[in-house]
C-alpha cells in the first residue's frame, strides 16, 4: 500500500486510477478530433487541449472516487464496477456542461461531451476486463509471512483471501508449541536461519502474529531480518493499514501512545477545517433554505408537532450541545424513554421516511457547524444516555470526542447504519481511525464519498 497524507491506499487501486486518467484524457482527444473532422475544421494542437482533457479527466475520475468506483465491492464484481462507472460518468459529463453553461466558455461542447462519455464508458470497463486480471494476481500483491499460527494468523488468512486484498501470504510460523489453528504453519524449530527463510520465499513484509507477546517476541530474528531490508509489521498496525480501522480486539494503550498518530501538529489543518466549515455551512444554508423550509412545512402539514427538533449530543470533549434537525418522527416518538432507532421504525412519519432516506432531514445541522459546534467530517454526535452506556461497554469510546463530531465521517460511509452495541462497537474502530490520522485529504475522500451514500442509501435509517 501507499500511505498519502497518513492513509493508506492500495497499490492496485493507485494503478488502476492511473490508467483511468489516461484513458479519460485518450478518450476526449479522440472525441474531439472525431467531431473536428465531421465538421471539417482543423483539430488544432494537442498542447492547446491539454488542459481541457486534464479538467475533464479530474472530473469525471473526482465523481467516480465519489460513487465508489474504486471501492473494494467495485474490485470484486465487473458488474458492480460497470453500473458504479455509468453513473459516476454521467455526474461527471452533467457537471462539466453545467460549468461550462456557467463560465460561458467553449471548451466542452455537448456534441463532444456525448462522444466522451461513450469512448469513457468502453475505455474504462475494457480497463477493468483487461488490467483487474492482473491485479488480482500474485504478481500485483506484498509477499506477507504470518509469524503466528493461532486465532490472529487466521484472522490474517481470511483478510488475505478477500479478492481485492493487496498481499497474498507465502507462509506461517508457528512460534509455540502450542496446536496450530493454521495447520500448514510450519514449526519454528524446522527453520534453521529464518531470515535465508524469508529471502528464499520473496518475502517483502513480515506480520507478528503471536498469541502471547510476553518472553516470546524473536529480537534476534526480527532484527535480522528488518536490517536484510524486509518490512517487519505488528499486527494491530497491519489491521490497521489493511482495513481502515483500528481493531479493538488486540490494541493496547501503549500502542495507542506510541504508535504513529493523534498528532499534535494539528494547527494548520484545524484552521483550515474551520474556514471550510464556516463557508460551506453558509453557502449550504443560503442555498438550501427554500428546500428547508418547503419540508418544514410538509413535516407540519403531515404529523402534529413542530417541524424541527432539538437533541442534546455529546461533541468535543464530551460537551453537551443541541443538534437542529428536521422532526422526522411522531412527538411521542420517545414516550418511553431514549431508545435506537430501527429498521423500518414504525415511529418515522411519512415525510420522515422520505427526509432520512434522501438526507434532507440533516441540512439544518449546517447551522450547528456555523456555530463551531460540529464539524461537516468527524464522528457522528452520540446522545449522552447513549455515551453513557457505551463508555462502560466499549474500551477507548472516549477517545472518539477528541475530535470534533461531523455530519458525515470515516464510519458513515464504511459501515452500515446500526443500532447496537456491536454495531457502535464496529463505528468506533473506524472512528478511532479517522481521530488517530486526520488529514485534510482524509476528509476530502469522506466529503467525496459521502455522495455515493447518499446516492444508493447506505446506512439511511
């Protein structure tokens, strides 16, 4: 994997995106010259294109990070990709001629938009039929060597079999004595030098896996073998880096101290968040007010009650704060007390049903984001009665209110929407993630994202 500002992306995905922009840039240079020459004019120069071709290929590969073409369901199934494909292109040809309408410029004319978008579309899956048979092999993956045989050893044979997994494992090491879940592990004590070992299998990463870290961590081996030039790798920072969240089962909080992140050098991009929240939120109230308040009135008209409704959370700090949002259940939704929502809540009116599902219901929380009091990323806002519970059940739950909470995150556009403990407990490994490396590019990618959520509904409730 590559590591860009603190995340990690796989090797696949960066050539796969690499290819694609090229193509996109092949496919307008095509289109233009195909209609240069039925109009019978000269196509001109190709240095004088390239910046239309690279806004073009920008746009259309933004809208297709967004609708998750690139995502790990996209990688498995080519029927997946091409449905995620034509849609991400279509956004991204809709939003060039709407640019184009606005700046009143020449440079994406609708004839050639349309032969972009069908040379886009077969450049593209033909990338995918051609180039994701080679990614999937052995050739495009780390050669990883699993020291361990037990429960985590086979947590890392599952991950590693996943198709768009980026490593393949060559080998297991059984450290202890003790049975082996991994049955081909072979014995420690069957390897006489096991950094000539790790060279003879090609082994570019070494995972530890043990069960018991204490009087059992090879020093010797290890730093053999990290001084031959092999990456040596702790299995909390291989899950990690593999998953995208921070795995609650084996971290510890040493390694929440020492390993890399939560970085106090923070100034910079805190400051720039902040002036993104506050222009966005005003331009989001400015432009979306009609919409707000056309549903308000729905919300009136439909059920009793106000049309907005006010909720204590818990933000920065555990801070108690009000979230402002549209009602989208009955008054007496919570008669009995604070409870989860569910799927198909029988408490959802019906324009409630339609707010959740579309987000409309969530746009007054710009004005709460104006206030500093959320953020557009972080972790989503918990009501305390709930905080409180889940502080006693789940380890580190604290921790996620070091961080401003958002109105989309890192958890949002990975998980399904859930009730639960386990479901919070699922949210909070990818809410420790996105605290522990926080970027501006990390929220890039959930701002972008969050259009694919949006769009197919995952995780509306």
């Amino acid at each position: 994997m590559i590591r860009l500002f603190k995340h990690y992306i796989p090797h696949a995905v960066i050539l796969l995106w690499l290819v694609d922009v090229l193509l996109l840039g092949i496919a307008n240079e095509t289109s233009w010259r195909l209609r240069a020459d039925q109009i019978g004019i000269d196509p001109g120069a190709l240095t004088d294109r390239l910046a239309a071709h690279g806004a073009f290929a920008a746009v259309i590969s933004l809208s297709m990070v967004a609708v998750g073409v690139y995502g790990a369901e996209a990688l498995r199934s080519m029927r997946f990709a091409a449905a995620r494909l034509l849609v991400a292109i279509s956004l991204g040809i809709i939003a060039l001629s709407f640019a184009d309408f606005l700046i009143g410029g020449q440079n994406f004319w609708r004839s050639t938009l349309a032969y972009s978008m069908a040379f886009a579309i077969v450049l593209l899956v033909l990338n995918r039929l051609f180039l994701g048979g080679f990614l999937g092999t052995t050739a495009f993956r780390r050669r990883v060597l699993v020291l361990g045989a037990g429960a985590r050893a086979q947590r890392l044979r599952v991950l590693g079999e996943r198709p768009e997994s980026g490593f393949v494992i060559v080998g297991y090491v059984a450290m202890s004595d003790s049975p082996p879940l991994v049955e081909e592990a072979i014995s420690r004590g069957a390897i006489h030098n096991l950094t000539r070992y790790v060279e003879n299998l090609g082994v570019s990463e070494v995972v530890l896996a043990l069960e018991e870290r204490r009087n059992a961590l090879p020093l010797k081996d290890l730093l053999r073998i990290k001084t031959a030039g092999v990456h040596v790798n702790e299995f909390s920072s291989f899950l990690e880096r593999e998953t995208g969240r921070v795995d609650l089962d084996t971290v510890n909080p040493s390694w929440l101290i020492f390993s890399d992140g939560f970085s106090s050098g923070r100034a910079l991009s805190s400051a720039a968040k902040r002036i993104f929240d506050i222009t966005v939120s005003l331009l989001l109230l400015l432009v979306t007010a009609p919409v707000i308040l056309l549903f308000a009135l729905l919300v009136k008209m439909d059920s009793k009650g106000p049309a907005f409704y006010r909720q204590p959370r818990v933000g920065l700090f555990g801070q108690n704060f009000d979230v402002i949002k549209l009602r989208s259940m009955r008054t007496d939704a919570e008669a009995a007390g604070a409870q989860w929502a569910s799927k198909d809540d029988p408490r959802v009116t019906r324009v409630g049903k339609f707010i959740r599902k579309v987000r409309i219901d969530e746009l007054p929380q710009a004005w709460t984001v104006l206030k500093g009091q959320m953020s557009f990323v972080g972790p989503r806002p918990e009501r305390p009665e709930f905080v409180a519970h889940l502080e006693e059940q789940l380890r580190y739950y604290a921790e996620r209110h070091m961080v401003k909470p958002g109105i989309t995150g890192w958890a949002q556009i990975n998980y399904p929407y859930g009730a639960s403990i386990e479901d919070s407990r699922n949210k909070l490994e990818y809410d420790l993630y996105y605290a522990k490396n926080y970027t501006p590019f990390l929220d890039f990618l959930i701002i972008l994202q969050t259009l694919r959520v949006v769009l197919w509904s995952e995780g509306a409730r």
